[in-house]
C-alpha cells in the first residue's frame, strides 16, 4: 500500500513538473512527459506499473482516457465545428476509412506484419488523440481554424480508431465459426448505436436534472464523474471497445445544451483533465519495456516515414481536396498527427489477444506501437511552431490587450498602447461609445463581452491581457472574474476594486481583478484626474536613466500604470504586484502635467533600480 502511495505520487510530480518546464522553457509538454516517464520506468526502475498495480493497471488506464475523452467532448461545441468548414466530417467520412486502408498497406509491406495484423494495427493507427494534440495546442499558436479541426479529429477519431480494431479482431475470432465479416460489421455497429444512445440519454438525464435542482451544487462535480465512469463501463459491457464512443458522445452532448452548471465545473473538469493526462502519459511510458524495444527492425524506420510523409498527409490531402480548406492549412493538419495513450493502450491489449489466436506478429505491436508515439511525438511536437509559422497558419505574432468599456480615459489609453506597437482592441455593448475608436484607427467588438456568443465571434487567444475599465466597478468585477480562468487570473486588471477582504462591504480578492495602478484608483478618481489634464507618459530604461531615476522623475501624485518589457510581454502595476523594469522596457506612468519630461542623456550617474 505505501509503496503504491509513494508511486502515485511520484507519477504526478513527473507528469505535472513536466508540464511545469514546459510551461518556462516553450518545450513541447507531451516529449517531456514521455521522457520523464521512460527515465522512471526502464531506466531507473523507480515507476513499475505492472509490479506496483497488477491487474488493476487496464482498468485505470482505460477510466482515465474515457474520463478525458468526455472532457474533450465537452469542449465540442457545434458554433465552433461550423467554422472548420467541413473538414472534420471529411476527415471522419472519407479520412478514416483511406487512412485504415493506406496504413494497412504500409504495415504488410513496409513493416512486414502480416494481414490480419497489419490491417487491426492501421485501424488503430487512424487516431491522433486528445491527450497528445490537447496539450500540443495549448502550447503552440497556431490559427483559429485548423485549431479547430485539429482538437475535433483527436477527439471525435478516437474511438472510432478502437472500433476499428475491434472490428478486426473481432472478424478474426469468429471466422474460425463461420461469421462472415458483413455479420461482424453489423453486429458492432449495432453495438456502436446502442452505445452512442447510452451516451446521449445519460447527457440528457443531467441536463434535466442539473437546472432543476434535482442535484445540489456541491455534488454536480462527482455526479457528472460517476456517471461518466457508468456509461463506460455499461457501454463496454455491451460490446468491448464501446464505451470511449459512449462517453465522447456524452460530452459532446452535454457542450450543446447550454448547461449552466457547467461554466462552475469547467474548472474543476479541466484540472482533472491535466491531472489525468500528466499520469496516463507517465505511466504509459514508465510501462514501456525496453527488451521489447531489441525487436525493433530497421524496416521499421522506414514503415515510420512512410506513416509521417506518405499515410497521413495523403489521407489529409484526399480527404479535404476541393473544400474550402486554403492549401496552407491543409498541410499543416497533413503534418501534425502525433499518438499516444489510446494507441498504446489498444496495441498492448489486442497483441495479447492476438498472441491468443496465434498470430505471432501480435507481439511485436506493442514494439511499433511505443515506436509511433516517440516518432511522432518528437517530429511533431518539436515542429508544430515553426511549421505553423513556415505556412503562414499562426495566429497574432504578439499578443495585445483587450480593454472592456470605451470611455475617453481607454481610449487614450489605447492610443498609447498603439504607440507602443501594442495590438490593442477595445470591447463594448454601445455602437456609440465605440464611435471616437473606431474613428481613431483602433480595433474594436461590438458586443455584450459576457454573452455566450462572444466565444464564437470574439478569439481570446490573441490576448495576454484584459482590462475592464467601465465606469461600473462592480461590472469591471464581474467581468475579470469570468475571463480569469481562460486569461489567467494574474492577467486581468480593473478600475477601482481594491479593498479590504476582511471589510464585508467590499468584494472578495477572488471576485475581482487586480487594481489597476498600485493606489487603486478607482472609476471616480480617475475621472477627476482627467479632468484635470492627467495624461500617460511613457519612458523607456537605459543603462544611464533607471528605473529608480523614472520615478524620482514622477510629478507629485502621478502613479506608474504598467511596464511594457522587451519581448512585448505586459505587466501592470498593482497593489499586489509591482514589476521591477530592467534595462530596454518601457514604463508608461499617469499623472498631471509638468513642465519638462526629463532627458535621459543627460543623467550623469547611474541609481540603483528599485522595485
């Protein structure tokens, strides 16, 4: 038991500082999470999935990939799929069976497994997979759309890439008693719809049940996991293999009911998610045996570019040929297509069942299978930014700030974030108050930021930074507090807010964005600053003019606002936080008018900076 404690625990201090150094260093999290987990497993021997968990390793594996199936479901909304122009439906209806019969080939004759193996093996092979393309684009910029297309393939090929093998197998078991292949396919699809209705009723029994307060709050979370984990489980039941179709289709379902409840458990559902993949993926490749790996044939190198630059891209190309997919984008998404768990984890199961019929090249799957993931997940995941970037398919090449309320005070705000080659876009529900932007040059949405539709029409990706500067504190509040988990709560500032969390007249730290300028200012004093004349002022740090000599140049009052570093990376000042400017950042500060700005070139001796 207490070693079985010390290897949880140790898989996810693997699997989440993986991610944490991914995070820091740009790195792509799934190649490090692979290395950290080999290293754990058959290099140092301190992770033995088998010894440590036993029979219990499967079922595990298989909860947790249904379990992040059905949170990437729930990220499906049909608004979004309406955008990739029909190619992901090309991509299921024409991509899935092309690619089974492409890598098929590749497999007998490259690879040199035999038929039946050959053909179970590509069936497993049409799948990318959430757990590897989720984290992969998270990661990288690439453009809205072939974002789109990307996440949806991963997510909805995944089960349909098991189905295949099954379909396989299953045609390979019952031949010896005379089932026919039409009778097998039948059979499973059967299964398939009796399955995806499972899914769908389940989706429906919560969306009834949630709005009604039939499931109190506190327990909506564990409910929608429990009943994930049933519909599995009586899926597979039914027919093996069914239950990720299930559980896709559930989420998929619950994302396009408007469910209320969800926008409070998307936290949660997401934190399990990482959580989950972090340990699959760890677990996965500490499992990997490395005497299996001696089998590897140099044939197999070649069976490997031919399923990079031959299999995928031709299956793409075919599959979104005379659509409206601009040919850049079509490359793009012919290149990426990394494996992982499912892959893996379908490979082990049916190469031991393989064994069982006695075909003898079931056993080398695990070999190509745990080849394919450290092949692709290296080309891919190393290449994905500058691929995007040689195809022109990225998105914004420096992130800029969303202001929310256009009043005069943001306005000049953003016109000095211009200046400052800062993408800038002001946001309001007034087609009139947008008016003085719009004649300015500026960027600009019109729309109610906190409607649902804003995500369809509005790409949040392209900001590092929002702020909310209404002349309603308690609006600026609400609004932080929706965008922090998708902008991060260290990115979203506000007019006016700061208060005491112990004071029950003011609003939570939680609840709130950070108070913009470090006396937070709020809505009130602003406006009789700029009707005194304040203005912005922005000074750039050099080696002769520091930080500590701007701010002994401030006008009595003036308050420094945010500091604009050299990579374009924006930090305001705040109560909470108060950036140190280094050498080539630029300060912008408010204040009242002086009589001379002062000149850096005639700063004789260097001050120590000061934060």
């Amino acid at each position: 038991m207490e070693q079985q404690a010390l290897v949880f625990a140790l898989i996810g201090i693997l699997g989440i500082g993986a991610q944490w150094i991914a995070w820091r260093t740009g790195w792509p999290a799934i190649a490090l999470m692979l290395a950290a987990g080999v290293i754990a497993g058959p290099v140092t021997g301190l992770v033995v999935p088998e010894h440590t968990f036993g029979e219990l390793l499967e079922p595990m594996v298989s909860v947790a990939v249904a379990l992040i199936l059905f949170e990437g479901g729930l990220s499906l909304n049909f608004r979004e799929l309406r955008k990739t122009d029909g190619a992901v439906a090309r991509l299921m209806v024409i991509g899935i069976p092309l690619g089974w019969v492409l890598g098929a080939v590749a497999c007998y004759y490259v690879a040199g497994l035999v038929w039946p193996v050959a053909i179970l093996f590509a069936g497993i092979l049409v799948v990318t997979g959430p757990t590897v393309v989720i984290p992969l684009l998270r990661q990288s910029n690439v453009a809205p759309r072939p974002r789109a297309i990307l996440k949806w393939e991963a997510i909805v090929n995944d089960p349909f890439g098991a189905l295949c093998a099954v379909i396989t197998y299953e045609y390979l078991r019952r031949s010896d008693e005379g089932g026919t292949l039409l009778a097998v396919v039948a059979s499973l699809l059967a299964a398939a719809v009796v399955a995806g209705l499972i899914g769908y009723g389940v989706a429906r029994a919560i969306a009834w049940a949630f709005p009604r307060g039939h499931v109190p709050e506190y327990l909506k979370a564990p409910v929608l996991l429990v009943a994930v984990i049933g519909t599995f489980v009586l899926s597979n039941l039914i027919q093996q293999e069914t239950g990720l179709l299930a559980v896709t289709v559930m989420g998929i379902a619950i994302a396009n009911m408007r469910l209320d409840s969800l926008r409070d458990i998307h936290p949660f559902k997401e934190n399990v998610t990482v959580l989950l993949i972090s340990g699959v993926f760890v677990l996965l490749s500490a499992s990997l045996d490395l005497d299996v790996l001696r089998h590897f044939e140099w044939r197999f190198i070649a069976f490997l570019l031919a399923l990079l630059f031959l299999v995928r891209p031709a299956t793409v190309l075919v599959s979104l040929a005379f659509s409206k997919i601009p040919w850049n984008e079509r490359l793009l998404v012919a290149w990426i297509a990394p494996r992982g768990v499912v892959a893996v984890a379908v490979s082990g199961l049916f190469a031991l069942r393989l064994d069982q019929l006695g075909y003898g090249d079931g056993s080398i799957l695990v070999t190509l299978s745990f080849s394919v993931v450290i092949a692709t997940i290296i080309a891919h995941g190393f290449s994905i930014r500058y691929v995007a970037r040689w195809l022109g398919v990225t998105g914004a090449t420096q992130k800029g700030l969303l202001i929310v309320g256009s009043t005069s005070w943001s306005l000049a705000l953003a016109q000095q974030l211009r200046q400052l080659d800062l993408p800038v876009m002001i946001a309001d529900n007034s087609w009139q108050r947008l008016a003085p932007a719009r004649q300015s040059g500026i960027a600009t949405y019109h729309g109610e930021i906190l409607a649902e539709s804003t995500e369809e029409r509005l790409d949040l990706t392209q900001f590092q930074v929002l702020a909310a500067t209404t002349e309603n504190e308690a609006y600026n509040a609400l609004v932080c507090s929706e965008f922090a988990p998708d902008i991060g709560r260290d990115s979203v500032y506000q007019l006016g807010g700061m208060g005491d969390d112990e004071d029950h007249r003011s609003l939570p730290e939680a609840l709130r964005g950070r108070a913009m300028f470090a006396s937070g200012h709020g809505v009130a004093e602003i406006m009789e600053r700029e009707a005194e004349g304040w203005a912005f002022r922005k000074t750039r740090i050099s080696e002769q003019f520091d930080f500590a000599a701007a701010q002994a140049a401030l006008a009595d009052k003036a308050d420094m606002l945010f500091v604009l570093r050299k990579d374009g990376r924006i930090r305001f000042f705040t109560h909470a936080s108060r950036p140190s400017p280094q050498q080539g950042d630029v300060v912008v500060s408010y204040g009242p008018a002086r009589r001379a700005e002062p000149d850096p070139s005639r700063q004789t001796p260097k001050k120590e900076a000061t934060a």
